[in-house]
C-alpha cells in the first residue's frame, strides 16, 4: 500500500485541503504534503491525528476496502459534512447537537 498515495486520496474525496487538515492535526502543510508524495514515513501518533482529521479509524485508513467501517452511513455522512464547515459553523453544528441530545 502506498500509505501516501492513500491519504491524499482520502483528503480530496472528502474535499479538505492541506491547510483545513494542518488546522485540525497540528502538523504543518508542508509535513502533510511531504507525507502524501511518499517523501516522509508517519509515526502512528501522526496516523492517528490524520485519521482523527479524516473522520475515519486507523483501520479504514489502512484498509483499502471501503466496506470497513465502525461508522454507519449515516454518521459518515454528517462526518463528511461537519469536516467541510468553517470553524463558527461547525460550533453551532455541535452546540445544536448537545442540545438535541439532552
């Protein structure tokens, strides 16, 4: 598996840029860049943060079967949807579910 390959093609099926995941993981743009063109190994630690950005587990990442999944279709979708919305959207987004989960 090209792990690098992989994670760009995660990044934009999702529609997230480098710089929306250098925000969400801590890690620079250019370390994500440097990542997906095979030029950088990641540690599981940074695996763990892209997975955590991508709204997939470590599992679905390095599975290459889309089938696998924890998540319902349902809660991807709103995962995918949540992962496109700037920062003040999201927040309402959650304080609305808070809410409707009280």
């Amino acid at each position: 598996m090209d792990m690098g390959k992989r994670l760009k093609e995660l990044r934009t099926s999702k529609h997230l840029t480098v710089y929306r995941i250098s925000q969400d993981t801590g890690l620079s743009p250019n370390h994500i860049r440097a990542l997906e063109r095979g030029e950088r190994n990641p540690s599981l630690e940074t695996l763990s943060r892209l997975c955590g950005s991508l709204g997939i587990s470590l599992l679905e990442l390095l599975c290459e079967d889309e089938e696998v999944s924890y998540l319902t279709e349902k809660e991807r979708t709103l995962v995918e949807y949540f992962r496109t919305l700037p920062d003040a959207k999201a927040d309402v987004l959650l304080t609305v579910a808070k809410a409707l989960n009280e």
